[in-house]
C-alpha cells in the first residue's frame, strides 16, 4: 500500500498543471504585486490621472509628485504648492470677474454713447435735410419771383421807351403845326393890313378896278414876303377885284386868321394835357419801376440771405453724416473689442476652471489613493 501511495505521489507530482502550481506557489510574491498592479491601474482614479496628463498643467504637477516621491521625500510641499498653485488661479479668476464686470459696464457705456451719437446724428440729419428742402423750395420761389420782376421791369421800361418816342414825335409834329400855323397867322397879319390899304385906294377912286399905280406899293411890300407864300397870289388877285369883293375877302381871312389863332389854341392846349396825361403815366410807369426794382433788391437779398441758411444746412447735413459714420465705425470696432474680450474671458475662465479642478482632482487622488499615484508614476516612467 504504502508502495502504491508513493508512486501515485510520484505521477501528481510530475504532472505538468501541478508543477506549474508548485512554481507559482514558489513566486507567489511577485504574482501578487502583478496583481496588486492590475488592481490598482483598473482604479478610476488611475484613469483620472492618465487624463490629468494629457493637460500641460497635469503633466507638470504629476512630474512634480514624480520628483518628490523619488527623493521620497513627503508630498506636503506639494500639498501646499497646490494649494497656493490653486489659491492664485481662484484669485486670478477674481480679478478677471472684476475685472470683466468694469470691461463689461464700460463696454456696455461705450455702446450707449455711440448709440445716442448715431441717433442725434440720424435726427441731425433728418432735420438739416428737412430744412435745407424747406429753403430750396423757397430758394426757387424767390427765384421766380425775381425772374418775374425782371420781366415786368423789361415791359415798364419798354413802355417808358415808347411812350416817350410816342411823346417826342407828338412834340415834333405839333411844334411843325403850330410853326406852320403861327406863319399862316403872322402872314395874315402881314397881308390884311396891305389889303386894308388896297381897299381904302379902291373905295378913294371909287373905280371898278383898282388903279395899277395904287396897288403898286402894297404889291412891293407883299413881295417881301417870299414868292412861294400863296397869299401874294392872292393880293395880286385882289388888284382885279371890286371893293366889295375885296370887302368880302379881307373878311373871311380875318376868320381864317382867327380860326388858324384858335387852332394854336386848341392845338396849345390839347398838347399841354396830352403831355400832362403823358407825364402823369410816365410817372406811374417810373413809380412802378421803382416799387418794383426795390421789390426786387429786397427778394434778391432774402435770396442771397436763403441760400446762406441753405448751405448751412447743408454743411449741418455733412457734418451730421460725417458723424453718423465715425460713430457707426466705432461702434462696430468696440462691438468687436468687447466681443473679443469676452471671448478671451470665457475661454480663460474655462481653462482656469479645468486647471483648479485638476489640482482639485490630484489634491483628492494624493489624499486618498497615494498607492495608485506611485503605481501611475511608475508605470508612465515619470521618475
């Protein structure tokens, strides 16, 4: 029996799964640290870790534990650079909030500013445009008042002008008539004393005809007169007429002459109130070109007054949208500035967000699961 038993101890023993169990019985300490590495690599906070070091941040701190833990030296000076590493991202963080709040206010103060300036320089220009079309359109009525003015001015003068050539011809003639009439007169006046004389010699001689040698002196003295004046013919005819026939023409050239006297009167007169009428409308005719050259003058000043205000309008209308631009332009610019800004903010604040949660996550992890940061530092060669 005791044979059999040893031979059967014999065959388990070179069995090879039992052998290998005696082999690992043999190195069992090593197959526990294996173990207890696998353990501890299959810990979250090793999976943490490996994300720490993926962060610039994680990485440095995580040499800086390396550094430490090979000069086994203890992790409280790291403890307390994390802290104080902490503490000033948190009070960087802050000074960015306040700071962000001052940027945030001021921006917001900009943008009202150059919002209230793009909005006085819209109603500025509203205004000056309303204006300015205000005094075009009362530019172009002064224009044509003026205009009109100097067409009437042009119809007054030429009315003047005619008149006065009407005038001046009416003068001319009646001086020709009245010259003409005076020497009818001033002959008559001249022949009828002659024929009163050839009538007194008819009547002495109490002939049918009158003597040649009695009308001989009046016939001298009616030469004088000129030989185209149609009364010498007219005496002459009278040398062969009878004193009553010579009565009877004497007579009616006395009511010639008196008619012609009366004519000048009538002609006299009719000239004087034709030149008074004349005169009272060249009169109304200077008055009205007075009344409306000062008419014009005055619109030709309230013209010149208009077109002033007009192009200060018009200067208000630039200046206006010179502004509404250079307020627009830096409105858009510190839109952009502030958007910029508050971009940058937001992604500093996300990365110190992420720095302090790693230094918060390796505070934990060293707190509580060192093992596994000795394991990590190890296996990432960080020593």
């Amino acid at each position: 029996m005791r044979s059999i038993a040893f031979l059967l101890a014999l065959c388990l023993l070179s069995h090879p799964i039992l052998a290998a169990k005696k082999h690992f019985d043999e190195d069992h300490p090593t197959f526990e640290k294996s173990r207890k590495k696998l353990t501890l690599q299959d810990d979250p906070s090793y999976i943490k870790l490996e994300e720490i070091q993926d962060h610039p941040l994680g990485a440095k701190i995580l040499q800086t534990i390396a550094l430490q833990l090979r000069g086994n030296e203890s992790l409280s000076a790291v403890s307390k650079l994390l802290n104080d590493l902490k503490g000033d991202l948190e009070g960087k963080q802050i000074d960015s909030d306040n700071e962000r709040s001052q940027i945030g206010s001021q921006c917001k103060k900009d943008l009202q500013n150059y919002g209230q300036r793009i909005s006085l320089s819209v109603n500025e220009i509203k205004d000056a445009e309303f204006k300015a079309k205000r005094l075009n359109e009362a530019i172009s009525v002064y224009q044509g008042e003026i205009n009109e003015k100097q067409r009437q001015l042009k119809v007054f003068q030429a009315k003047d002008d005619t008149l006065r050539e009407i005038r001046r011809k009416d003068n001319l003639d009646f001086s020709t008539r009245v010259v003409q009439m005076k020497e009818m007169v001033q002959a008559f006046e001249v022949i009828l004393p002659k024929l009163h004389q050839v009538y007194d010699v008819a009547v002495t001689h109490k002939g049918s005809f009158i003597e040649e040698d009695a009308i001989n002196e009046a016939l001298v003295q009616l030469a004088k007169i000129g030989e185209e004046n149609p009364i010498t013919a007219m005496v002459a005819l009278t040398s062969a007429l009878e004193p009553v026939a010579v009565q009877t023409l004497i007579e009616k050239m006395e009511a010639i002459r008196d008619s012609i006297k009366e004519s000048i009167k009538i002609e006299e007169e009719a000239e004087s109130k034709n030149a008074r009428d004349v005169d009272t409308i060249l009169a109304a005719i200077f008055n009205a070109i007075e009344s409306l050259t000062r008419e014009k003058a005055s619109d030709e000043e309230a013209l010149q007054e208009t077109v002033r205000n007009r192009d200060i309008q018009d200067k208000r209308s630039r200046d206006a949208h010179a502004e509404f631009n250079a307020a627009k332009n830096g409105q858009a610019q510190r839109s952009t500035q502030c958007q910029e800004y508050e971009l940058q903010y937001q992604q500093n604040t996300i990365e110190r967000d992420k720095q302090i949660a790693i230094i918060k996550d390796v505070q934990n992890i060293i707190a509580t699961k060192i093992e596994v940061v000795t394991c990590f530092v190890e296996e990432n060669n960080l020593f």
